[in-house]
C-alpha cells in the first residue's frame, strides 16, 4: 500500500497506556495514515459510533468500557466497521471472546510493529474490496446472500435473514468461489483477509469466524453439512 492510498484512510486507536499510544500514533502518522485517539472506553465508543473512520484500533484493557464491550457496541452500530483489538490477553478464551464479539483480528501483546502495520494494510485493502460488491448472489439452490446488507436467508422459507458480519460474508463468497475444493486456512487467511505469507502467522481468526458462521447458519454446528471440514485439507462449502 502507497503512502499516497494510505493517506485516504482514517484510523481511530482507543488505547489507555500513554507510552504506547504515543508510539502507535507516530507509526501511523509515520506511514502517512489520518491519526484520531481516545484513552478510555468510553471516548472511543463516541468516536466509532460517528463512523469517520475506516479502522478501530482497540485495546482491550481499557477505563471505563472494555475493549470486548465497546466492540459489541460498535457492531450493534455498523456490521462493517473493521476493528482489530490489541491485547495482552492471550488465553484461548479471550481471543474467542474478542472474536465473538465482532472483531475482525486480534493482536497479542507485545506486538511486532510490522506485523501490525501488514495487518492493518491488510485489513483496509479488503474492507475497501468490499464496498464494490452489491448484489445478491445464490449459494446452490439453497441460500440467498445479500452482499449489500450483509444477510442469508433460505429461498422458500418464511425465516427472517441471518445478520452477517462483512468478514462473514467474505468468507462465504470465497468458499462459494471455491467450492469445488477444500480451502485451507493459510489461503483464506491470505484472500479473504489479505495477509501475505499467512503461513507464518500464528491465529485462530479464521477457526473462529468459521465456528461462529456455523452457529448461525448449521441445524447442528457441531455436525456441520453446509460448511464442511475436510481433515487436514481445510473447509469447503457443500450445500
């Protein structure tokens, strides 16, 4: 990503240890990003919900409302926000929850700050990808996915829609993409999330994302027939 396309993109980091959003704030300014800050739960949640910016920092540990509760809050607001949590929280059950909550990636501290600035760029260039698909799009004969307004719903049922996230939906089109195949990790990880030699990056993003579609979408998440895992292969769409 230039520094010119990088200039075009605003950047909210909700961070309460001084030293750190310092540093953060010049490493963005650095490489040419429009650097917006808030040091409590709060003033953060204020500054997302005007949906100005085109990616939420967000640490977890925060005064006031936590990181995991001001997510939730942004994603009651916009289902499209992209937000990448920072955390020293490193327990499986915290990057579930982190997850669960709607972000789009975590970040465990202390962090690479090249890896975070790959994970940003790699975040903005899909979310930007993202805004030029609209449309509705058959999944089989089954589903009908709304890329528009992120929601699946079963053709010839009188069932509401699912609310998807955008990431959700990414995922989706790209196993329906694929789907005369498995898909592995590594390779969504590096198309639908965009980040290049996913194979040296250590996260469980995309397990989750894919146990969190399967409890909206499968009669029984844990036998899966629509979104199948193929051992040692990856997943593949089979509806």
């Amino acid at each position: 990503m230039t520094e010119e396309q990088r200039k075009k993109f605003s950047l909210l980091i909700v961070e309460d240890e001084e030293a750190i959003l310092a540093g953060l704030i010049d490493l963005f300014v650095y490489h040419g990003y429009v650097v917006d800050s808030a040091k409590d739960g709060n003033e953060g949640l204020r500054k997302a919900a005007t949906g100005h910016h085109d990616l939420v920092i967000l640490d977890v540990m925060l005064p006031g409302l936590d990181g995991f509760t001001v997510c939730n809050e942004i994603r009651k607001v916009s289902r499209e926000q992209p937000v990448i949590m920072l955390t020293a929280k490193t327990s499986e059950e915290d990057i579930i929850t982190g997850l669960t909550v709607g972000a789009d990636d975590y970040i465990a501290k202390p962090f690479s700050v090249r890896e975070l600035v790959l994970r940003v760029e790699a975040v903005l260039r899909r979310s930007k990808k993202a805004r030029h698909q609209e449309g509705k799009i058959t999944l089989a004969r089954s589903w009908e996915l709304d890329t528009q307004n992120l929601t699946l719903r079963m053709i010839e049922s009188s069932q509401s829609p699912v609310e998807l996230s955008r990431r959700e939906v990414d995922i989706l089109l790209y196993l329906r993409e694929n789907s005369h195949r498995p898909v592995s990790r590594e390779e969504l990880l590096e198309e639908v999330w965009g980040y290049a030699r996913a194979s040296n990056i250590e996260t469980r993003t995309v397990d989750i994302h894919i146990a969190k579609l399967r409890r909206k979408i499968e009669e029984n998440p844990k036998e899966p027939k629509h979104i199948a895992t193929v051992r040692g292969e990856g997943y593949r769409l089979t509806v």
